[in-house]
C-alpha cells in the first residue's frame, strides 16, 4: 500500500479532531459504522477511505450537509495522482514526499545527489542500477528527474541541503568532459540561495556515514513530522516514528560537522 500523501495526512488529522472534540473514542465513533477501531486509526494516519465511508463519518461526527464542500474537496484533493504518474511512475520511493517538502537534507556516500545531476550523469546512473531497462523506462525516469530538479529554481521552491562524499565526486561515473561539466554543474547548483552542498573530504578517515544514504525531509505543515528515508540495495525504507527520524537528524548533523563548510566545498570541486 502506497504511502498517504500530505493532502491525506491532513485529512486524517482533521477528521480525528472532530472525534476527539465530540469526546467519542476511535472504538465509539466507528461502531455504528460497522467500522472497526484499527480501520478508522488507518484513516486517521492518511489512509484515504472508500467515499461513502468518508461521508459516513461526517455525518456522524455531526457536520451538517451544507459544510460538505469543504471537506469533499479535501478528499478529492487527497485522492488526485502526482505529476509523475503520467510518465509510469508510481508512488513508492521517495518522490511523493520531495514532492510535499520544504526542506531536504541528503548525504550520499556513492554518487551525486539526483537533484544536482547533469541529464547525462543520471542516465549513467539509471543504466547501472537497471541493466534490462527498456528505452521508453530510462527515458520516462530521466524526463522525471529533470522535472523534479525545477524545485530548485521555480516555485515552491526547496530547501535543499546535501552532503556528499568526496569518493563520489572521484567516481569515474562519465568520461572527463562530462565529468567536467557535472563538477561545474554542481558548483552552479551550490551556488543557489537554497542549496547547500557540504563535501565530506576523504582525509577524514573511516566514519558512519560510509554504510550508506541518507535522506530527512520537513514540510511546511507546523503538524507534519519530519520523514527520514533510506536507501538500501534492494529498495528503501521510510522512517517516521519520532526516535529514529531524531537518530536520522543526529546522524546527518554528524556528518556535517565533518565535511567542509559551503565554501571551502565549492573550492574542493572547483579544484576537482
């Protein structure tokens, strides 16, 4: 199952409010539904339900029908796909949440940050991690990331933090005047008043970091939790119970701390 988007999750928690307001239990609410305690906990985390289940529940949170609108629009908001479905990507990974952040913090050990990657480094990069990827995939999944990279520069705009391994910057990834020009890129990008690229220099010895990726994302929503990702080989987790997305902020603040600072990274790429 999917991951509730934002528009979702906003929902949910409204319509526990109500509940809550009315003094009734989730157990309370839900029986005279024929709907049980652990259905509605999932509608109120974001799960979207059926639509006459969601206007069961108004109804029986006692909104009288000349209100619906409002909140009929905020379901139909919470049910409508994101952009990239039209090119066959679905919502698993981490792009519906970008797509709803503010804010992101990456660290990559491996490679370049997608965000910050020349059109001809990611189709590298989708190459190795796909060897039977048919054209059409790998050209959907470039026009994808392409897209997704404008947050940097149109509105909304992102705040986008990375830090980067200098292994992955030595990684002969392209030949040398493609590799030229993704170093270059990557300066322009740093350059940016709402990017930050850190590089975390390789006299710095073993550290944490070397065992993988690392995302955290925040969002506008002062009542959205911030979401930690990561990346493994054989997919990827979403992380969001409050102790370990904490642990994931630790961790990233960590390997700031080691890196170089904004500037004295750009002059470690510029001398790359």
């Amino acid at each position: 199952m999917a991951e509730p988007n934002l528009p979702a999750r906003q929902l949910g928690r409204q319509l526990k409010r109500m509940r809550e307001r009315l003094g009734m239990t989730q157990d309370e609410a839900g029986a005279p539904l024929r709907m049980s305690t652990s259905k509605l906990s999932r509608i109120e985390t974001g799960y979207l339900p059926p639509y006459h289940d969601f206007r069961a529940l108004l109804d029986r949170y006692n909104v009288v029908v000349s209100d619906w609108d409002e909140y009929i629009a905020a379901y139909d908001r919470a049910k409508e796909k994101g952009w990239w479905h039209h090119y066959g990507v679905g919502n698993r990974g981490f792009l519906p949440i970008e797509a709803e952040a503010s804010k992101v913090k990456v660290f990559q050990f491996g490679y370049i940050p997608g965000l910050l990657q020349t059109e001809a480094y990611m189709r590298e990069v989708f190459a190795a991690a796909r060897v039977q990827m048919k054209p059409k995939v790998l050209e959907n999944q470039v026009t994808v990331r392409l897209l997704r990279q404008l947050r940097l520069t149109d509105a909304p705009i992102l705040k986008f933090h990375a830090i980067i391994d200098e292994h992955a910057l030595r990684r002969p990834v392209l030949g040398r005047a493609e590799r030229q020009e993704q170093l270059q890129y990557l300066v322009d990008r740093a350059r940016l008043p709402n990017v930050t690229v850190q590089v975390v220099p390789e006299d710095i010895g073993a550290y944490p970091g070397q065992f993988g990726n690392l995302i955290v994302a925040s969002f506008d929503d002062s009542e959205e939790p911030d979401i930690a990702y990561v990346e493994h080989i054989f997919g990827s987790v979403h992380v969001e119970k409050e102790a370990e997305v904490s642990a994931a902020k630790l961790a990233f603040k960590d390997f700031a701390d080691r890196a170089l600072d904004a500037e004295d990274s750009i002059a470690l790429i510029e001398r790359l």
